[in-house]
C-alpha cells in the first residue's frame, strides 16, 4: 500500500498520449500537465472520469493511512499543568456579597415602592361635590307609640348609585357587632336589602386572644377591627347607639343616642327583618359584692385589667408598702374555671414569669400566688377528662392554685369568702386575701333581652332568648325577629313538635290520638320529620331499628302514643343547649345570610303568587344544623385540642398551632399583621410592663 500512490503517477503518465482531448479538471491534471512539459511538446489530455474517481479514491486512502500511521504513533508524555486553585474563604466570601448586595438591591427597590404607594395615599385637593339628601332625612317624621321620630331615610342614602338602588329595598337592621353579626355581613349578597347595623360599639372584638390583651402579649388594637369597613362591603348603614325596646306589632326598633350636650335622645327605625345579636353578660349567679371584681367581655375590660394589674406591682415595689400588704396585692384570683379563666391565670403567669423579674424586684416573683376556683370536679369540665387532668397538671407544676368543688359566697374589697366540699363531702368556708379578682363564671340575659323576654309569655329562659330551629325568636311573628349569637338559645321540644304532628296525623285519618299505632315503616317516616326540623338530633336518631325494638316494650311490632312519647322524651333530655362560643355565633350568621339570600331570591316568585304567609322560612331553607369544630385552649406555654374526637396537649409547638389556628381565623389581613408583630415584638422585647 506504501508504493501505491507512486505507481497511480507512473501510469498516469503513460496515458496522455492515448487518450482523446478534454476539458481539464482538478488537482491531478493540473499536475501530470506540469510532468508532460518535460517529455513532449503535445497537448495535454485530460483523463477520463472513471480514471479521475479511482485517483481521488486512493488519494483519501493514502492520507488515513498516514493518519492512522502518526496516531499509531507514540506520543511524548507531557506534564499536566495544575489549576489555579481559589481560596475557599475569598469564594465564600464572593457568594455571601453578592448574596448581600442582592438583597439590599430587593429590599431598598420594596422601600422605593413603599414611599411611592405611600405617596400616593395624601391627598391635597378636598373631594367636595353636591350631593342630594333627602328632606325625610334631615326632618324625619314622628310617630309610634311614643310620638319619636322615625328614621325611614339616611342622609348617606343617594352618596353613590348602589345606595340609590337599594334604600326601597326590605329593611335588615342588625342589632351588636359580635361574631354573629359580622359572619352575617360578610356572607350577605349586597344589594339585596337596605342593611343597618346598631351597636354601641364601632369595632369587632377578636374574643379568643383577648385574655392575651390583658397582660400586654399582644395590643389592644390588634384584635379589633373596624365595623365600619365592614358594613361598607354591603352598601349599608351603621349607628352608634343603643337598642332599648322593639315594638313588633308596628316593626319599630327604638334607639337610644346620646346628643353633642351630653343629654339622651331616642328614635324609632322601622325594620322588615331584625337579627338581634347583642351577646351577654356574665353570670353574677346572686353573689354579693361582685363590684369588686373585673369582668372580661369587652377590650375596654382588657384595659381596665391591664391597668390594675401594673397598678398593684408599681405599689408593691414602694418601700412604705408592708409585707402582708405587698402578699396581698400580689394575690391573684380567677372566679372559673372555663376557657375564658383558665386562658387569663396562663397569661397572667406568663407574664409574671416571663417579664417580672427584669423589671422589678425578684422578691415580688417570691410572693406572687394565682388561684383559680371552679365549682365543678375539674377545670375545662366541657372538654375531655385528659385534657382537663393535663391542664391541671400543667398548673401544679407552674404553681398555679386550683380550688375545685368551690363555690363563692361573697367578693369584699380586700378577700373572697367561698365554700368547699371536703372529702367526706361536708362544706367548709375558706377565705383568700386578693389584690385582684376575675369573675368569669356563665353567661345571662343583657337589659335588651330581658326588656324583650318580658313581652313574650313563652319566653321563660332567664340565660337567653329562646329560639326554633330557624334562629327566629319564639313568640315573635314569624319570620320578622332573628335572635342569634349568646344572647340566643335553640329549643329543644322535639316531643311537643312531634306529638301535635301525630295529633294532627291522627285527626286527619279520624282516629283517636291515645290509640293511634305507630309501625316501623311510620317511625322511619317520623324520624326523618325530627331529623329536618331538629338537625341537632340526628346523632340520637341513628339506628332507628334499635330504637324501635328497645321501646316496643309490648313487642307487638308497633309503638303506641305512651311508648312513641316515652322515645321523644328521652331524646329531649339528651339534646343539651348549643354552647356560648365564637364558632356557633359564627355558623349562625353564616347561616342567616345564606337564608337571606334565598329570601331575596325567591321573594319575586313569592309575591307573583300572593304568598305572604306561612312558613316562608321552612319552604326556602332548611333548619340551622351547629357543627362543633372543636375546643382550644392555652394553659400556659402549652395548649390543649379537642377536636371532633381527637384529643392532644403539648409545650411550644402545640403553642404554635394554636396561634396558627387563631391566626387564620383573624378577620382581615390587617389584624394578621397586627397580630404577627405583637407576636414578634414580645419574643425580641418582651411585653410591655406599664399601664395608661
């Protein structure tokens, strides 16, 4: 193969002579012309086409032998140069500048945007323009049974287009600015009524976190919000006054104000549906002297609270101050043991554990003492037995004093006398010295509730108004007065409902009542009938067979009207009244407004077919069925869950989850910032150990 080429060269020079005349071509004719010089003067002859191809062929041939020849080769070593190698400290130290300067570029283009929007919040130029007010609004006209004025226009009714629209629309007067009433407000459809809100408050209160206000964990304008901004969403109305009585026969509220001179005024504001909402006061169960105690329902108590507690630690600290006087202002007692008095005692340790010793004198964490009475067996007795015996100890561990199976006979100035059970079960009389008492022991009827259970002879509930299952106020005309939130309890007359329906079964079929038999196929049917007219009975009436056998005492395969009743009865006295929490005043406004909103809906079909009376409520929506969600509650850097079954406590990260809880359930984003930056200002500075 070496020798190839050489003899291709020697051929090709002997063909010119022999082969015909053409055109020349490539690299191999150009250079057998340069080689014909030298031998003949002739032309040269380009060789044919196949001849060329076969000349290319073997040219490629020679040149990857010899790469193939010189890659077969060996080849020289050579030393590899080194890397540069950088130092570890100068790359890390690259990376974390440029992770700085990112950040710093990020963080002044968010305060660059801040300033802008900022900025863009003044306004120089007043929004003045003219605006219509109707003459029924600046000079309402009198009347009622008490010749007041009646508000039926606002002067806010033509400020934009949607007010114009709907100031003939039906009349929603919402009396508190509870959880009830604000669920009922942001779930209603604008538009749809002429909406009013009455309270004497402008602001919705967060009541789960409001023990944390009083120890200064987290501030107090982080648990409210303004009503206002939440009245705006549905277009409505709200009044700073008070609601004192209810004319229903004429649908007049009558409102109490108080005047620019100080004085009292009142007016009437007609209503078509009126939800009262008003909550409760504390229970004061005839137990003297309960004006030397502080109450914890409003902010305005968290503040009182506050002030009285750094007021007993400044006096104290004076040196003029004696020690059984200083044991005793240091004395702290908590009258209940539910959510509300076993959350204020954790807070109040927190903070005394916390907080004291930086600021005052370690001698007064020495003679600090917090007591807690509770009349039952265990405190929390409405969650599950573990969870109150792990409250408990959560308490003796942080020396906190827990007087169970007491009762308190009379609050003084300066002690509380109270009665406990020893073990034999006799009563003994005991006293403690207090600078401080809580009284936190049940709900009851405000003046409003009261002022209305006094019109209404059906109304005999002295804890609450009593409603049906469609929240209406029994013994009001149907369909016009809603009672929802504490000031409110659903009844539980499942027998007499069902009773007067088989009476009424009977009489329509011509039999007697008394001897009326009931077979399985009608107690299926019956059932059903209390299942929809009382949702909270449905976990009795689960195994219908079951209950069918056990009361067919005679085990004829029916029940008669006595067995029938006797079944009823029993389930009576196992539904037990809904419970005076945040979630069920919740679930029932947002209950009300979808009711609400159907009404609106279907009120053009009802009045095209002249239906005004009757149980509207019924044929539109179906009866308010309360889902409990579960129970939480801190005890003191731990906390404790109840929920539907599931029962856990824990330290910190159970903290955490019920701050997480809460915080979702925050009403706007605005009391979320509020509440992360208390959260974060106390874990940096501590809380805020002063009064004002």
């Amino acid at each position: 193969m070496p020798h190839l080429p050489r003899a291709l060269a020697g051929f090709a020079r002997s063909l010119p002579r022999q082969l015909p005349k053409s055109r020349p071509n490539g690299t191999a004719a150009t250079s057998i012309r340069s080689q014909q010089r030298c031998f003949t003067s002739r032309q040269p002859q380009v060789l044919p086409r196949a001849l060329r191809r076969g000349i290319r062929r073997a040219g490629i041939q020679c040149h990857q032998i010899r790469f193939k020849s010189d890659a077969e080769a060996p080849v020289a070593p050579t030393t590899p140069i080194p890397p540069k190698s950088r130092s570890r400290i100068l790359h890390y130290a690259y990376k974390g500048l440029a992770s700085l300067g990112l950040f710093m570029v990020i963080s002044g283009g968010l305060v660059v945007a801040f300033f802008i929007y900022d900025a863009s919040t003044y306004q120089d130029d007043p929004e003045t323009s003219d605006i219509p007010v109707s003459e029924y609004a600046l000079n309402p006209r009198r009347g009622g049974p008490k010749n007041l004025p009646i508000v039926d226009y606002f002067i806010d009714d033509d400020d934009t287009d949607d007010m114009k629209t709907q100031k003939h629309k039906p009349k929603l007067v919402i009396l508190g600015t509870g959880w009830g009433s604000v669920a009922l407000l942001k779930q209603l459809d604008p538009g749809d009524y002429h909406v009013t809100v009455v309270s004497p408050s402008n602001h919705f209160l967060f009541t789960p976190m409001l023990p944390s206000a009083t120890v200064g964990t987290l501030e107090l304008r982080s648990l409210v919000e303004p009503v206002r901004k939440i009245v705006k969403r549905v277009k409505g109305h709200f009044l700073k006054a008070l609601a004192v009585d209810v004319d229903f026969s004429e649908k007049l509220l009558e409102i109490s104000s108080t005047a620019a001179n100080g004085k009292e005024e009142r007016f009437y504001l007609p209503y078509d549906k009126l939800v009262v909402g008003v909550g409760s006061v504390t229970n004061p169960h005839g137990v003297k002297g309960l004006e030397h105690c502080h109450f914890l329902k409003d902010i305005s108590d968290a503040r009182l609270i506050r002030n009285q507690v750094i007021r007993n630690l400044e006096i104290a600290c004076l040196p003029t101050t004696p020690d059984e006087e200083r044991r005793r202002l240091l004395s702290f007692v908590v009258s209940g043991g539910g959510p509300t008095g076993v959350e204020f005692a954790a807070e109040l340790y927190d903070m005394l554990n916390e907080d004291l010793c930086k600021f005052y004198p370690r001698v007064l964490r020495n003679e600090i003492s917090v007591h807690v009475i509770q009349s039952r067996s265990h405190i929390l007795n409405t969650y599950d037995e573990a969870l109150s015996k792990f409250a408990e100890a959560r308490f003796a561990h942080d020396n906190v004093d827990i007087q169970t199976n007491a009762r308190v006979k009379e609050v003084q100035a300066d002690r509380i006398i109270y009665t406990q059970k020893d073990d034999e079960g006799k009563l003994i009389t005991k006293e403690l010295s207090h600078g401080f008492c809580l009284w936190s022991t049940g709900v009851s009827q405000n003046e409003f509730c009261q002022t209305l259970a006094a019109k209404i002879d059906s109304q005999n509930n002295r804890h609450a108004l009593e409603t049906d299952t469609h929240l209406r106020l029994v013994g009001a005309p149907m369909g016009d007065v809603y009672v929802i939130g504490d000031a409110s309890t659903v009844q539980n007359n499942v027998s007499d409902h069902i009773i007067s329906f088989l009476r009424t079964l009977a009489w329509e079929k011509g039999k007697d009542p008394t001897n009326m038999k009931i077979s399985y196929p009608d107690w299926r049917h019956v059932a059903k009938r209390v299942k929809s007219r009382f949702p909270q009975a449905s976990d009795h009436l689960r195994r219908l067979d079951k209950l069918f056998e056990q009361y067919d005492k005679d085990k004829s395969g029916s029940l008669d009207f006595g067995e029938l009743s006797e079944l009823l009865r029993q389930i009576d006295s196992k539904l037990t009244s809904l419970p005076a929490t945040a979630q069920r005043a919740n679930q029932q406004g947002e209950y009300l407004a979808r009711k609400f909103n159907k009404l609106a809906h279907a009120s053009p079909g009802l009045a095209m077919n002249s239906i005004n009376d009757g149980d509207i409520d019924e044929a539109v929506y179906k009866a308010f069925e309360y889902k409990h969600l579960g129970s939480l509650a801190y005890i003191g850097n731990a906390a404790i869950f109840d929920i539907n079954g599931m029962n856990f406590g824990g330290g910190l990260l159970a903290v955490y989850l019920w701050r997480s809880i809460y915080f979702a359930q925050s009403v706007s984003l605005r009391t979320r910032c509020l509440l992360a930056m208390d959260w974060s200002k106390r874990a940096l500075f501590g809380r805020d150990m002063m009064n004002y």
